[in-house]
C-alpha cells in the first residue's frame, strides 16, 4: 500500500514538490512514505524541527544495524544519534546505556531523557548514586559501565546499545583508559554508538573500532550549525580577527598585526628609566596608541557585549580564584543585568533548589553572596563550588536568568551551557605542571560553547588583548578546528586479574593487543621504518666522505669520541660527589641553624625550621619520609617559607650561626615570618658566605684519559691535513648513527608494548600471590572488586590487616590516603593527621607502599608510563576524620583551608572507595565492612548528601 504524505502549503517541501513533474511528485511520495515507515521516520516527528544531513546518515547506519563513530563540533546535535539508539532499543524492546565522562553530564542526559521517556523508563547510575537502575534506558558513568563488565553484571543482560557520549575522553591520561576497556570488552551483540568532538584523525579511529567492534560507519561533520566570528578587544574597539581578502581568502585582521608590531617597538618603562630619549613625536604616538590599546577590566568586558547585544556569556578564566574575584569585581562595580521581575524569579529558583540546606551551612558556603551575584545575572562556575550550586548557575544561564558566567575550562566538557559569546581572558593556562600556551583542541572546545542553535543567528568568540600578543598565533588557534585523538591505555592491576579470571593470561594478552593504544603504536612503526631506511643511505655517503688516505679515521674517530665521553663522565662523578657531601652536611642541619643557600631561587641567608628528614612530601605526594634526600624547611631573609631539595645544595652547607625559634612562630602568618626573617638579617646579615674551595680536577690524574691521548697522537689519521674536516664528516656520521639506532629502539619498543607492560604487571601479581598461571587467588579476587588509582595498595591493606580495629572515622581517615591529590605547592608542611591507631595505620599504609614502589622498580613498571601505585597522599586525613567524627561544616572547612565544592567531591570519593572495599574485605570475623559501611553514614550528611543527584 502507497501512503501520500500531506504537505503543508507554503512550506519549503510544498514550493519544491509544486516545481516537480506528476512522476516526479509520485515518485517524491513514495520516498516519503518509505521513509515514514522507517524508525527514523517516526523518530523525526517527535522533534520540532529538523535533522542535519550527518545526523541523518548516522541515524539510517545504526537502523541498518552498523555501529557509528559520529565526529562534530560542540553545538552541533551529536546526542540526537545517542538519542535514536536510546529510542531504537526501546522500539526493539532491548537495553540502552548512555555513559558519559562525568557525573553531571550523566545528571543532565538523566533529566533530558526523563523528560522525552517517563521516569519508570530512565534509570541512573554513577559512582555514588542508584536511580532505576533496571530501567531499559539507563544513563552511567563509564567507569560504571566497565565495573559491570568485569563483575559479569546481570543488568547487562538484554543490552542491545551502548551510547559514549564525549568518546574523545579516551585521550585522557588519567581516566581515558576507561573508554577502551568498555569498547574491547562490550559483547559483540551490543551496537556502539560512539560520539566525539571533531577530531583530525576520526578515520583511524574509525578503522579501529571496524577491528575490534565490526561495521562501524565513520560519519565526520565540520559544519557548525551557527557560524563563529572570532574577535579581539582591545581598549574600547572590538576587533574582527580575520578579514575576507579579493580572492574570498580569510587574512589576518591587518589593523590587529599594526598594534602588534606598534606595541612590540613601544620603548619599555624599563628603558625610559635609563633614561633613553624619545622623540616628541614619537612620545606623542605612544599616547594615542596607549589611549586605545589596553586590556579593559571584566566589569568593563561585560558592560561592552551587553552594549553589543552579546549577552549571554562565559568568561573563561583559568583559575577558580580568578572565576570568584571576577564576580566581586562586576558586583563592586555595581552591575546590573538583570530587571526586578528576573530578580525575582531567581531568588525563587534558588530557595526552591537550595531549601534542603541548613540554615547555619549557608553563611558558611557564601550562600548570600552568591545569591547577591546570581539576582544581578552573574555568577562563577568551577570545580571548587558546591555541585548544587553549579547546577542552579547552569539552570539560570540556559533560562536566561543570568547573562555573564565566568568559568574554568571544566565547564567546556560536555556540559549543556551554550551561550551567544564566549570570551578568552588569556591563552595561556596552568597544565599542572607549568604555564603552556592552550592548543588548538582546547581553544576550539572553549570557544565551541558560543552560538545557541534555534537561538542566535551567529556565535562570537572575544579573546581579551594582552601586551605581547601574537595575532598570527590567535589566528593558527582559530583556524585549526581539530585535534588528534591519541590513547591513553595502559594495563592496571585490576584490569590485569579481572582480564586473567575471564579469559586466561594468554587470551588477556591478545585481548590487550587489539586496544587502541597498540593499533596506534603499530601504525607508526611504518613511518619510523622508512625514516630507518633513508638514514642508512646517508650513513653510506658520510662513510665515503670521511675516509682518509692514511689511514681507519673511524677508528680515529672513536678514540676522540672515548677521550670526550670518559672526561664528561670524571666532569659528572665530580658533581656527584659533590652532590653526596652536600646531602651529608644538609643531615646535619638541625632547626635553628643559620645557612647560606648557595644557588637556585631562593640563594642566600636562611633559618632551617625542620631540617626535613622524617616528614614532609616526596616526588609531590606527602607523606612520611623523603626518598630523595633530605629536604630543608627554611625561612628566607625575604619572609619566604620554602621547602629546598638537594638541587639548591650543588656544595656542602656548613652553619652560619644558631637561632632560637620561637614557639608561637606560624609560618603561615606574615607578620610571624616578618618578625623572625628580621632577626635573622640581624643576627647573621654581616656575615659573609664562606666560598666553595675549587679542587685539583680527577681528569689530571686519569690513566684512562693518558692513555687515550696518547693513542690519539700515535694515530696515523693524526697527522693528515685533511683531519678536523674529516673529523666534521666522522661526527655528523656519529650523529646519524645514534639516532638510527634510537629509531630502531622505538620501533622494538612499539611493538607488543601493551602486552610487554601486562606480562610486568603480571609477573609482580605472581610474585605477590594475586595470581598463579590463569589461577585467580583469593587475593586477587579482592583486588578486581578495588577500582582505583592505587587499587593494589588498598588490597595488601586489606591482606595485611592494617585496618583492623579502627573506628569508622579512623578508617575513613585512613581511606582517604587512596583518593585525594593535593592541589598545594611542594613546599607546603607536613599534614595535619588523627593521632592513635588512625597515624599508626596510616605510618603502615606508606610502608606498604614503599615496599610496593621497590617491587615495582625491580619489575620495571613506571609511574611516569602511568603504570604503578603513587605514593599515598595524607592532606584530607583530618579532614575526613573531623567530618566522618560528626563536626560542623564552618569547623571542618576552616581547618582544611579548602573550597566546599572540593571537599564534597573528595569525600565522594572516599564514600566510593569505601564502598569497594565493604564489599571487598574479609568477612569472617574482620571489623572492616561494618565499620567501612558506618563511615559511609558518617561521610554521607549534610553537605555531601544534598549536594546533587548524582
């Protein structure tokens, strides 16, 4: 039977159908009526408006039963994929997971889906929370998803689609291991639907899943929905980034590349100080220009796009302090974005969402200042806040209630806040490490938020002018709309006995050579081998041009290389030397004692306050005792507390002088470190540094190196004319010669490097009793229910009973060793810890880790692979301990010196994991789970509990 369609009349379909032939109509009807019969079909009508071509063409593979890999840019409408898999299922009477990186994402899609579907349809599962969970369509974290996989999961039965939203996440060094566990180890019954930021290398991501999924359709879209314009503000002129040249090419805005070159041959302050003289017309120049090129302040920012028509934005700054501070600004500059009727309608929002707080927590959240700055349309958005507080921002920027957000980039992870403009304070960001210029990928996932579709005819992108700008380089961010995706998979401990007890060691194995990581790893072996081969044709022309007629100049030539590399080893075991007298002399040092730092930052005059040999922090983590040599805490002459190492010391330090440090000193106070840093510079300031005595050099007295001269001089090659010439030729061939040699080791290296990491893995578990061949010990079913960073410490915690006895704050206390990262200098002191059996357990937990980093080192598995236990981290100790105890939250804060939204989401974790290790512990006669279930009570009140959904 032939359904015709209706067309309405008028609409863009009827004008078209109107033009074609009578066959040509019918023919257009049947196609219609074809398409309605489909799912899509029916799929289409419950949306409002139309499908783009990509979601089109992904949404027909996954009716066809193929997998998808759909790459687009933010904004652009990937989930409406994820949501024709959830409605396929439903339709097929099978199972959907839709996981997402993080739990508010997962919170969000939750709601979406709820909204679409009914709650008795949707379920929701994150790492702390259980909603419906066998609900057909059920929204996770991906973290969830893999525990389900490996613990067999019942849930899992009936699942016919798997949806992955921000699949890109697999490039994530921390967690992106998680995405290619879940892909490998899917059943080959489940769809996957795979849903990324557009990345440069979509089709290599596509052959692999191809490999490991089956027939995956690889659909890539670069069009955004609503176009981005890229600005630059500088003083009160906004600046179009780009210019439309004759030929349609887009140039660099030349005004922009003129200020640049102006600003960059302004005479400096610094220069007019030494008292260089300008012109008068050249001073007149720099006032004009000085009069309109200036970084504009945030209140001033948000007042010229609300004056453009911009609003709403999001400001990102790369600093929650930044982010706050921001807010203080807009609102001392008495900001306004909002009329009384918005006000109003935001403070009923508010209380309606932040009623289930206690009144006393609210002054201690900053409750009444963020309302403050919520009523006039402006709020802050980071890591740091409280999650139901960032939730009440999100809601607001998407209602329109509030118009200017400043934000960390964590908000440009997935999180559904398009905004008309997006403004870039800077493009240089803090990476953990050091200050590093952002990269095309992170620019395009910031400035991807702008442009609201069915909303804004355009999107504008604003990136603040900062003296020293590149314009060019603003333009190569711009214009380079991708990034390549790159694995981040390495083997766990968990991973490695989940993978035995399913599938043997040797299965495992080939299981872990089908992983992204590996498929990457052996493509480029194929580029490395080619480079191989063409250095061997230039070490045979610089063979030829270093032959000499008197004789084997190789062999000449290696006897110069031997006389070079034995002086520059004597040059290094001098400093070592050096380097153990200076590590004896700083053991000596006791507090009080007055030194001169010979070199590095902080060189000078300084008070040692704990000489740092039994407590303090090692490689950043703290714990009990340094592993690198002692550590001295000082105080400078300048006020300064720092925590040296051995690097400062290149030479013994011997005392100055000796000091009396007062009880009361706090070196957290200023005025504390200003009243002793003034007695020191009294005390010791006129006494000169004692200089390091030069010593008669190893090499004088080096048979080694005599004999080698004398080779060298007996040579024949010595004495031709034509020898440092040859010479450069025998030393370009050198070079040649070891970086083949080294492009060799890589390409031994990337071949079977997952599996060569397993095999290590392995190899420690045996030794430990976790495993025996494809046997899974009692032991090592505990560890595959520890999920973790340092999964396999908590498991010989476990083994060793090192848990026993303790109360449930004790060993929430001790738990929270496992999870939390500081995010404090290395110079800060020594953590506050509960005293009793929570310190003892806590001294054996980092025992036990010592002995696990020894075991590993002998095993060769590297933390810096991103394989291996870091060292336990003590900083949230107390603060678990206090909050678990029962103390009020104003208390608790205070003493850790920690944001509120930090703190729940450290606790979060340690609810997790102590979780885990409830239902890990022994059971017969161990006090661990029951107690490791009332921390959880203990953790789970006030704050934590009404902090989210999710």
């Amino acid at each position: 039977m032939i359904v015709l369609l209706s067309v309405r009349p008028g609409t863009l379909e009827s004008t078209m159908t109107e033009d074609l032939s009578p066959a040509e109509r019918y023919a257009a009807a049947r196609r219609r009526a074809a398409e309605q019969a489909t799912a899509l079909g029916a799929f289409r009508q419950m949306y409002d408006f139309g499908l783009d071509p990509f979601q089109i063409e992904a949404c027909q593979a996954l009716e066809a039963g193929k997998g998808v890999l759909v790459a687009a840019p933010t904004g652009s409408g990937k989930t409406i994929v994820g949501e024709f898999a959830v409605h396929l299922a439903l339709e097929q009477g099978r199972k959907c997971f839709y996981t997402t990186p993080i739990k508010a994402l997962s919170n969000q899609k939750y709601a979406d889906l709820c909204r679409r579907y009914g709650n008795d349809k949707v379920g929701l599962l994150t790492g702390d929370n259980s909603v419906n969970s066998g609900a057909p369509v059920v929204v996770m974290t991906t973290e969830v998803l893999r525990n389900m996989l490996y613990a067999g999961s019942q849930t899992l039965t009936g699942l016919g689609y798997v949806v992955m939203d921000e699949v890109h996440y697999l490039s994530d060094r921390f967690r992106g291991a998680v995405w290619e566990e879940v892909i490998i180890h899917l059943p080959e019954s489940v769809t996957l639907v795979s849903l990324s930021a557009t990345v440069s290398n979509a089709e290599e991501f596509g052959d692999w899943l191809d490999t490991v999924r089956g027939d995956t359709e690889v659909i890539v879209s670069e069009h955004r929905p609503v176009p981005l314009f890229q600005h630059v503000l500088a003083g009160r002129r906004m600046y179009h980034l780009f210019e439309e040249g004759e030929d349609r090419k887009r140039a660099v805005n030349p005004d922009l590349t003129r200020m640049a070159r102006l600003e960059a041959s302004r005479p400096s302050y610094q220069d007019r100080r030494r008292g260089r003289h300008m012109r008068e017309a050249d001073r007149e120049r720099e006032r004009r220009q000085r009069s309109r090129i200036w970084t504009p302040g945030r209140p001033e920012v948000i007042e010229r796009l609300d004056s453009e028509g911009l609003l709403p934005a999001i400001t990102f700054i790369f600093s929650r302090a930044g982010c706050e501070s921001a807010v203080q600004q807009c609102l001392h500059a008495g900001l306004w974005l909002n009329d009384d009727d918005a006000r109003q309608r935001v403070r009923a929002l508010v209380e309606e969402r932040t009623a289930s707080i206690p009144a006393e927590d609210l002054h201690v959240l900053g409750y009444y200042e963020w309302l403050e700055g919520l009523e006039r349309g402006i709020a802050a958005h980071h890591a740091g806040m409280l999650p139901t507080f960032k939730e009440v921002v999100e809601e607001l920027f998407v209602r329109g209630l509030v118009k200017a957000v400043f934000a960390t980039e964590t908000l440009a992870l997935g999180i559904n806040m398009p905004a008309r403009s997006v403004v870039l304070e800077k493009l240089v960001k803090w990476n953990g490490e050091q200050h590093a210029d952002i990269t095309p990928g992170e620019f395009t996932q910031l400035t991807g938020r702008a442009g609201r579709r069915g909303i804004d005819v355009e999107g504008h992108a604003v990136v603040l002018w900062q003296r020293g700008m590149n314009p060019e380089h603003l333009a190569g961010l711009a214009g380079t709309r991708t990034y390549p995706l790159r694995s981040s998979f390495k083997p766990s401990y968990n991973m490695a006995v989940n993978l035995v007890e399913q599938f043997g060691r040797h299965r495992s194995r080939e299981l872990l050579e089908t992983s992204f990581a590996q498929f990457q790893a052996d493509k480029s072996v194929v580029g490395i081998s080619r480079q191989v081969q063409r250095n061997e044709e230039g070490l045979e022309g610089y063979r030829a041009s270093m032959t000499c007629h008197l004789g084997d100049f190789e062999e000449y030539a290696r006897l110069r290389r031997e006389l070079k590399d034995r002086e520059t080893e004597l040059a290094r075991q001098g400093v070592a030397q050096r380097r153990a007298e200076a590590a004896v002399a700083l053991e000596k040092l006791k507090p009080g004692d007055v030194i001169h730092v010979p070199t590095g930052k902080y060189a000078g005059l300084a008070l040692v306050l704990d000489p740092g040999l039994a407590a303090g922090r090692s490689n950043g983590h703290r714990g009990f005792e340094h592993h690198d040599g002692p550590r001295p805490l000082v105080l400078t002459a300048e006020r300064q507390v720092k925590r040296l190492a051995s690097i400062d010391f290149p030479v013994p330090v011997e005392p100055l002088e000796r000091m009396r440090i007062p009880k009361t000193f706090n070196p957290r106070s200023p005025q504390s470190r200003r009243d002793l840093a003034s007695a020191l510079r009294t005390k010791a300031g006129h006494i000169p540094p004692e200089r390091a005595r030069k010593k008669r050099s190893q090499a004088a007295d080096d048979r080694e190196i005599a004999r080698l001269r004398k080779a060298i001089r007996a040579h024949p090659c010595h004495g031709c004319d034509d020898r440092e010439d040859h010479a450069r030729w025998a030393e370009r061939y050198h070079r040649l010669r070891r970086d083949t040699a080294q492009l060799e080791h890589r390409i031994e290296g990337r071949t079977n490097t997952i599996a060569r990491t397993f095999d290590r893995i392995v190899a420690l578990l045996t030794e430990l009793d976790y495993l025996r061949g494809d046997e899974v010990t009692e032991h090592g079913k505990r560890l595959a229910r520890l999920y973790g960073e340092l999964d396999l410490l908590a498991s010989e915690c476990l083994r060793e009973g090192v848990w026993e006895g303790l109360g449930p704050a004790e060993l929430a206390a001790c738990v929270s060793a496992l999870v939390f990262e500081s995010r404090a200098a290395d110079d800060a002191m020594a953590p506050k810890v509960p005293s009793g059996k929570a310190k003892a357990a806590l001294g054996e937990t980092v025992r036990i880790w010592g002995r696990l980093d020894a075991l590993e080192e002998e095993f060769r598995i590297s933390q810096t692979e991103g394989v291996g236990q870091r060292e336990p981290d003590l900083g949230f100790a107390w603060a678990a301990y206090t909050w678990a105890s029962g103390k009020g939250l104003d208390e608790v804060l205070r003493e850790a010196e920690m944001p509120a939204g930090d703190f729940v989401r450290w606790c979060k974790q340690v609810i997790d994991v102590l979780g885990q290790i409830a239902a890990a512990a022994p059971r017969d006669g161990s006090t661990v789970p029951k107690n490791a279930r009332k921390a959880v009570e203990g953790l789970l009140r006030g704050v934590v509990a009404y902090s989210s959904v999710g």
